[in-house]
C-alpha cells in the first residue's frame, strides 16, 4: 500500500510535466489552426471570373463611371469585414463624387427562398427573411451609389463568373474588367491590405487623366486589370445554380447566353 | 527607477525574519489559492464568452444553401476548452503552486489571442490583452506578469512578422510593428510591477507587524506570568521572615521567658529584618537593572582588602555550617585598581554566600588573579565550593531572575532567585562577566572578572599576607546621650516611625518635636522666633511632600539642617533630596546608631541656632 502511494507520489511531477507538454502542444496547434483559416482560400477556381462585362448579363453597365459588383452571400459572417472594408473605400472622404463607381451588389440566394417568401408559407417565411433580410443586406444597401440585386439562384452571380462571397469586380464604362477578388487581406478581417489599395487606386485614377505628352490633351492612363488569383476573396460559397461547375470566362460567356432560363435578377 | 531594481524588488525577501518568512508564505500561499480560485471562474466564463461570441456573430458557413457549423465554433468550444482545460485540472489539484499560476498566465494571454480571432480581429478586442495583465496581477507575483507578457510579446511577433493583417487588421504595417505593440504591454508592466513591488512591501510590513505583535503579545504574557511568579516567590520571600518578626513579637507579648531567651527572641526579629530589607534591595537592584539606571562609581580600591572583609564577613557563617573559607592570590596583588568598591563588594558578598549556602561540608575558596590583556588588565575571583552543584542544561537559567535550578532548590534553600542575577549584571556593568563551570554533587566554580583599569604605576606586592581576623558579634550599642541639649523637628507622618524615632532621639537626650506634614512643619517653624537646631524631613507626606516643606525652607531663608528619610532607594534619590536643599539623606530602614551619627555629622558642620526651640514651642 504505501510502496503504491510512493510509486504515485513520485509520478505525480512527471505526469503534470506531461500533460502540460501535451497541453502545450495542443495549444501550438490551435493557435496554428485558427491562423491557417484565416488565410485558407476556399477550395474553388477563381480563375473562371469573367474578364469582361457579360455580354448576357441584365445588369446594367454604367455609362459614365465605373460599375464595381459586389458578389455576396447574404448570411456569409465573414462577408461583413468585407462590405466594411469597401465602406471605407466608397467612402466620400475617400473618392469625389466623380470617383464614385456605381455600386451592383449581387446577393445570390437559393431559388427556393424567393418562392417561399409567400404569406401563405408562414412557416418558411421566417426562413426566406433570413436570406432576403439579412444584416449584410441591410450593410450593403447604405454603401454609395449602391443597388442591391437579389439573385435568385445565382445565376447572374454565375454570368460574372464569381464562387465566393466577397469577390468585388470592378468594369470600366466599356466594359473591361479592372479589378477581381477579395478586399481583405484575411477572413473576417477588416483593414488596411493591398487589394484595398490597389481598388482605390483604380477608383482614384478613373478621373485624374494624365496629359499625353504628343498631343497635349488629356487621356486616361491605362489601368491594368488584375485578378482574382492575385487577390482571393475569402468567403463563403455563394448560391449558384446546381451542377454549375468551375468555369473560364468563355464558358461564363456561354452559359450567359441562354437567357429565357434565368430568372430576372430583382432589385431589392 | 532601474526597471531591474523594480522586478528584483517585486519579491523583497532579504532579510526576513523567520515567523515573518512564514507569515509572509502563508500569506502568499492565501492570496494565490484566492486568485486561483478567481480564475476557475474567469477561464470558465472567458471559454463561456468564446463559444457565445462565435454562436452570435458567426454561427454557420455556407456553401451555397449549405451550411455547415462555423469554424469559429469549433475554435470557440474545442479551443476554449484546451485552453481553460489543464489550468482548471491545476487549480483543482496544484492550487497555490507558481507552475499553476504561470499555467494560468499562459492561457490568459492566449484567450486574449482566441477571442481576438474569434471577434474578426476587432481593435476593441485587444483590450482583453490588458485586462488580463491587470487580472493577472491578482497574484502579486512579477512572474505572471512577465510570462503573460511573453506569450502576447510572441504571438504579435510571430503574427506581426508573417500574418501582420492576423493581428495588427492590416497587411502594410511595418515588420517591427510588434514591437510598437510589445512596447504598450510592457508600458503598462512597468506600472503592474510598481503596484506588485508595493503590494508586497505593504504586505512585507504587515507581516513583519503581525510578527511584533505577536512576539509583544507572547512577552506580556510571559510578563504577566513572570509578575506572577515574581509575586508568588516574594510573597513567600517576605511571609516568611515576617513570621519570624511576628510570631517572636507574640510570643514575648506573652511574657514569662527569661532576659537570655528575650535576647534570642531579639536577635531573631533582627536578622528577620535585615532578611526583609536585603529581598527589598534585590528587588531594588533588579529594578534599576532592567530600567538601565544601574549606575556604577568607579574609582580606586583595594581589592586584597575587599577580599578580606567578604571573608572576614562571611567566616562566621561558613564556620556555623562546619565548612572552611578560604582565600589566595595566584598573582601579585595590585595595591589598587579602578572599579566600585561597593558593587565589587556586593558581587563578591552575594557569590561567596551563595557558594556558603549551597555548600554543606567542605571548603569554599577564593582565588584571586590580575591578567593583563592587551585592552587593560582584568582581575579574576574564582569562587570555588564543594557544594551540591549544578545541572550542565541549567547553568544559564540560574542567571535569569527568580530562577534557581529547580523548585526543589528553593524549597531546601530558600532564596529569591535574584542573587546570581544581580551579580552578572553588575559584574558587566564592571566591564566583566560572572560564568560558571559546575558538576553535580562535586561542585562549583563561579569566576568573577572585572575591568581593573590601568594598573600603570601601580605597585604590586605578595600576597602572603595573613586575612585579618573574623569580627565577633557585636551587641548593640547602649544607648547614647550625646544629643543632649539639642532640639530637633521631626516631619512624619507615620505615627510609628514618629513614635521609635522620637524614642531614640529623646533617648539619646534630644528634645523632640513633631509634624505630621511637610505644612506643618514649615508652618511651626515660621511661627517660631527660635528655631529648632536641625529638622528629620520624611520626603513623602500628605498635604506637603518634604520636597516642598524644603524647598520652601530654602526660599524664604531659613537655613535649618535637614536630614531627609525617605523610603526611596532608587538611583537618584539622593540627588533629588540634595537639590531640594536637604543636607543629609538616609533610607529607610536605616540603623538607629547611622540615624544618631548622621545627627552628629550634620549638627557639627552647621551653626547652633541663636534663639531657643522649645521657648518657642512651648510658648
């Protein structure tokens, strides 16, 4: 009896070294683990967005500005960092009023949440409100210049090529894509990053034409579009049609030219 | 301040008492289990808050219609758990222990990570950082502090370096940006550790008060129970002489014993007396001794001549018990050294006696010496008896007062315990000490050694002087008449003293009048044109003190003798007396035969008054 007390008396030590090894080990793992999310892409293409405004799309391309889509899934938490990241930019501190892009959110919902908004269906229509009135919706119509679009079962989300919520497109009058990808440099994570800047940038430099040396009148510099890959959203997956598959921009370009299939995007 | 002085400052420990280090332990030991116990509950609810914060703000990810439980969940309930897991097990097993406070500080500072993550890197979160710290400093411990304080100092470094935008919300901030951030902690340490650094100089001193108190609290006990004691003993001191006195007077009351018993009767109250007066001046002695007012005369004596007188004293009593005293120089004698006669006599007194009275046949001797040392010369008496002996383990306690080697001794001795004491005390105060060296039943040796002074031209001569004979007892004087003619005022307010007093002096063939107070003394002597040849002042009365009736003499002119009695034998009470304007002083007891010298003493120096007392009085 008293030699087994010894015996555990004298493991005690050892058994609280390792333990607080094991825990220590545990702990260098969670910390790795919630680090790595933050930064994990999501396991889809972005290589499929389009390059182009979609020849098939029933947006509307603004004729004077730049139009900057804003793809979203409307419960995505970690969306919200990045309609307040871009809050900041369209900020008019930041832009002046001719700076100021107009502003398309596409907020992909299911097709079956549109069709349940009945009142007859009480019971989904707590459900359908979730998807139609959601705090990120509500953050999205205050941006500037904005309209919020639902799209129901996100084929017109499909058309612009995007898969994950939070991609920001940005086409210049004549239609050529500027921008792609995300606006923060981490999930959920708000805050000054290089894709931000570089939107901004892009955003500033539409209205500050710089004169061309051989004529003497003002031309705009060229603005080199970038991609996705170079700047990737990190979100959730939005709302596409089923079996859409990761696509490049022809197929996108395709796709978008069966229109009697999709469903009028509605503006919200 | 040096931040190093400050974090070696968090923990003072220099120089602790032990029953303060003990204090100071448990008391720290107290504060760290509360402050674990604290934080049973704050890393419950932290991982609580986790799991609610990840429900609220992202509870489901989506792909697509899909969803699926969010990461952040997992993180919240999987993570918080880890986290709060092992320093739960420690506070529940190893509560108190530093390993689990440092464990403690260590999930504290990584909650602070966790719910940073959980909340979208919100700014606000990071306060969570310095409410931590300041939690953590709960604990009154540096250690804490600075471990937590690494943990975060690490996590924005290795964040700040690779994923800035993970912990600092952008991309663009500078690679030393957590150092910037590092910095905010450790500005607020500085202040967490000054706070700690005060918190335990407080603490420091409340157990160093507690330690005093206690210590004061376990004195007066033993105080009390020495006053006890101390009453005990000289009750018994005192009873027993007292019933000699008593009980002798009583029985010649009775009558019917012839002059020879009478005498012995006589003798016998006497010595009761002298019994009494010697406890009351041991206890006096004691008294100054613990009051720091033993004060010491020093000047130049014969030692072989106190030597002598202690035997020569002493003889009789050792020749009563049938034992043989005995004394030598081993030395040359100095002709004089410096020291006080009369406590160098009184120590000498009290260890031959001492040595007499445990010695019940054989031989006391004394053995004296001069050493010279390179600091001055030391005169050593070594006492040497064949007596009972002591206990080696109660050679010291014989030298505490009222304690003699057991109970037993006292019962078979007698005495008060306060002769060794005395002697030691003295002795130092001589610049010397008393030790002993004792086996029971063979005998002690107790050796004296006092500070001799310089011995520089002094002469030396040999010892082989022969001891003056021992004196035989001497009867009292008969009565003297060499006051006749003389008119004296007494100033008593004790009837019986007034009455034995104003027996001897009209004995002695003085005319004697009486005041019952120092008022009516001065009073009888103002209203008189003639004035009495000398005044016995009582220096404590009623209605006026012999101080006053004094100095009041003093102030108006009259410069009458007065001899102050008084009961007061501490140190300066003479002095006060004189300053008074007194030009005598004796104290009671004293002898009759010193009453009527001190008269004669005082009455020779000072002027015959003119005018006639008794006339005055009696008119």
């Amino acid at each position: 009896m008293r030699s087994d007390q010894q015996f555990y008396k004298g493991w005690r030590p050892v058994a609280w070294i390792v333990l607080g090894t094991l825990w220590l080990v545990g702990l260098g793992g969670l910390w790795y683990a919630t680090t790595r999310y933050q930064f994990r892409r999501p396991p889809v293409a972005e290589s499929s967005i389009a390059t182009s405004w979609p020849a098939t799309s029933r947006l509307e391309l603004a004729a004077r500005r730049d139009t900057l889509v804003y793809l979203i899934h409307p419960r995505c938490p970690c969306t919200r960092a990045s309609t307040r990241q871009l809050q900041r930019l369209l900020d008019g501190n930041l832009l002046r009023r001719e700076q100021q892009p107009r502003v398309l959110v596409l907020a992909s919902v299911p097709s079956g949440a549109e069709a349940s908004a009945s009142p007859r269906h009480e019971a989904q229509r707590e459900t359908d409100s979730s998807w139609t009135d959601t705090d990120l919706l509500r953050r999205c119509r205050q941006l500037p210049r904005s309209t919020v679009v639902l799209d129901v079962g996100g084929e017109e989300s499909q058309r612009f090529g995007g898969r994950i919520s939070g991609t920001v497109l940005l086409f210049d009058s004549a239609g050529n894509r500027l921008f792609a990808g995300g606006i923060t440099a981490a999930r959920g994570l708000e805050g000054d990053n290089p894709a931000a800047a570089r939107l901004h940038d892009l955003l500033c430099r539409q209205a500050t034409p710089s004169p061309s040396l051989l004529t003497g009148h003002s031309v705009s510099s060229p603005r080199p579009s970038l991609s996705a890959e170079t700047f990737p959203a990190l979100g959730c997956q939005l709302c596409l049609p089923s079996g859409a598959a990761p696509s490049d921009d022809s197929q996108a370009a395709t796709a978008a030219q069966t229109p009697r299939k999709t469903p009028l995007p509605r503006a919200l | 301040m040096n931040p190093l002085s400050i974090l070696r400052s968090c923990w003072p420990e220099g120089s602790l008492r032990e029953a303060t280090r003990q204090k100071l332990v448990m008391r720290q030991l107290s504060l760290h289990t509360r402050a674990d116990r604290m934080f049973r509950v704050i890393l419950l609810l932290q991982w609580v808050a986790g799991v609610v914060v990840a429900l609220w703000v992202s509870p489901r990810t989506w792909i697509g219609a899909q969803s699926m439980v969010h990461a952040h969940v997992i993180f919240a309930i999987v993570g918080g758990g880890l986290l709060a897991s092992l320093p739960l097990a420690m506070i529940a097993w190893r509560p108190g222990r530093l390993s689990t406070r440092l464990c403690i500080a260590v999930a504290q500072a990584l909650f602070s990570c966790l719910l940073i993550h959980l909340s979208g890197g919100r700014i606000e979160t990071h306060f969570h950082v310095f409410g931590s710290l300041a939690i953590l400093a709960a604990y009154r411990d540096w250690r804490v502090i600075a471990l937590a304080s690494l943990v975060v100092a690490g996590d924005h470094f290795l964040r700040g370096v690779w994923w800035s935008e993970s912990v600092f919300g952008i991309t663009t901030a500078s690679r030393w940006r957590w150092v910037e951030h590092t910095a905010w902690v450790a500005f607020e340490d500085v202040f967490l550790f000054i706070i700690i650094r005060q918190s335990n100089v407080e603490m420091r001193q409340s157990a160093n008060l507690l330690t005093d108190l206690e210590n004061a609290k376990r004195e007066a006990e033993l105080a009390n129970k020495s006053k006890d004691d101390f009453l005990v003993k000289v009750s018994h001191e005192i009873r027993t002489p007292l019933n000699g006195v008593l009980g002798f007077t009583e029985v010649m009351q009775r009558g019917g014993h012839t002059a020879e018993q009478q005498k012995k009767f006589l003798q016998t109250i006497h010595r009761s007396g002298q019994h009494l007066l010697r406890l009351i001046n041991d206890i006096l002695d004691i008294s100054k001794m613990e009051s720091g007012h033993l004060d010491c005369q020093l000047g130049r004596c014969r030692p072989d001549k106190v030597i002598d007188e202690i035997v020569s004293v002493l003889r009789v009593r050792a020749a009563e018990k049938g034992i043989e005293l005995e004394s030598c120089w081993r030395t040359a004698v100095p002709e004089t050294i410096e020291t006080d006669e009369m406590r160098f006599s009184q120590v000498l007194m009290n260890l031959v006696g001492n040595a007499i009275k445990f010695t019940e046949h054989g031989t006391v001797r004394l053995t004296a010496g001069i050493h010279r040392t390179d600091e001055g010369s030391i005169l050593v008496v070594e006492i040497t008896d064949t007596g009972i002996g002591i206990h080696p383990e109660k050679l010291e306690r014989i030298f505490s007062p009222f304690q003699q080697a057991d109970n037993s001794i006292t019962r078979r001795f007698g005495g008060t315990g306060l002769g060794l004491p005395i002697s030691r005390q003295l002795a130092r105060a001589l610049g010397g000490d008393v030790s002993v060296e004792s086996q029971v039943g063979r005998g002690s040796c107790f050796r004296l050694f006092i500070r001799a002074g310089s011995l520089d031209g002094i002469a030396l001569h040999n010892p082989a002087a022969p001891l003056p004979e021992a004196p035989q007892p001497t009867s009292p004087p008969a009565n003297r008449t060499d006051l006749e003619g003389m008119s004296i005022l007494l100033c008593e307010d004790g009837e019986i003293n007034r009455e034995l007093i104003g027996w001897v002096l009209t004995a002695a063939g003085a005319s004697v009048s009486y005041a019952e107070n120092g008022q009516q003394g001065v009073d009888l002597i103002e209203d008189c044109v003639e004035k009495p040849d000398l005044v016995l002042m009582d220096m404590q009365m009623p209605v006026m003190d012999g101080y006053a009736a004094t100095q009041t003499l003093r102030a108006r002119g009259i410069d009458l003798p007065v001899i102050a009695l008084t009961a007061h034998a501490m140190s300066g009470d003479e002095q006060k007396c004189l300053a008074a304007g007194c030009s005598g002083y004796l104290t009671k007891p004293f002898r009759l035969e010193a009453l009527l010298d001190m008269i004669d003493n005082t009455f020779e120096t000072t002027e015959q008054a003119e005018a006639s007392w008794e006339d005055c009085v009696g008119a």
